[in-house]
C-alpha cells in the first residue's frame, strides 16, 4: 500500500505541475482542454498565467511535502487541494463547459485526490 500511495501522490502532483506549465506555455489548448475555452490574447491573459502558476505551484508544493515532510503532510495536502478540482467542476458548468468535462475531468479527478489523500494516511 505505501508503494500505491507514493505513486499515486508523485504522479498526481506531476500532473498538476504539467498542467500548469501548459497553461503557461500553451494557454489557448490548456484553456479548452480545462472545458473553458479562453482567448489567450485577450482579456482572460492574466487568468490563463494565474492557473498555470496557480497549478504549478501546488505540483511543486506536494513533491515538497511528500519528499521533505513525510506522507501525513501530503495527505492533509491532498485533502485540502482537493477543493480545487470541486471548484473547477462548478466553474466549468456556471460558464458554459460541459457536463461531461465537469464530471468527467474535474469532479472525477477531485475524488482520484481524495484517494490519494486516504492511502497517504493510512501509510
């Protein structure tokens, strides 16, 4: 269960540190795969940067844990930053997204967190 738990945190801490890069380097693409297209030229610049090192930082900041403070640490991490994939999925369907990348993409990666939370404290 340790090996699980430890994998299961690395790969979704990795994850978000990709999705914030993308959403840094290739915002267009990263806003229409998140279920809300935005137009990186335009008003939604600034938002675009602000979740990719929104999500960047949180990515960064679970390896951190995880390797410098142990996986209690990470789990109340985990269980904490599960809140933002609760709030992406009612972002995506107050603005026009689609049920299917709400539930589909965020609210299942929210509970793929909760997961990960649990295992990190039961190691």
């Amino acid at each position: 269960m340790t090996v699980t738990a430890y994998t299961l945190a690395v790969v979704l801490d990795l994850f978000v540190a990709f999705i914030g890069a993308r959403f840094l380097f290739q915002p267009g693409p990263a806003a229409a795969g998140y279920g809300v297209p935005a137009d990186p030229k335009g008003d939604a610049a600034a938002y675009l940067t602000i979740k990719g090192v929104r999500d960047g930082t949180f990515g960064v900041m679970g390896l951190a844990l995880l390797a410098f403070a142990g996986a209690h640490a990470e789990a109340w991490f985990m269980l904490c930053v599960a809140l933002v994939p609760f709030g992406d999925t009612l972002t995506v369907l107050r603005n026009g997204g689609t049920k299917a990348v709400a539930y589909g993409i965020h609210f299942a990666t929210a509970i793929v967190v909760l997961i990960s939370a649990v295992l990190l404290f039961l190691v």
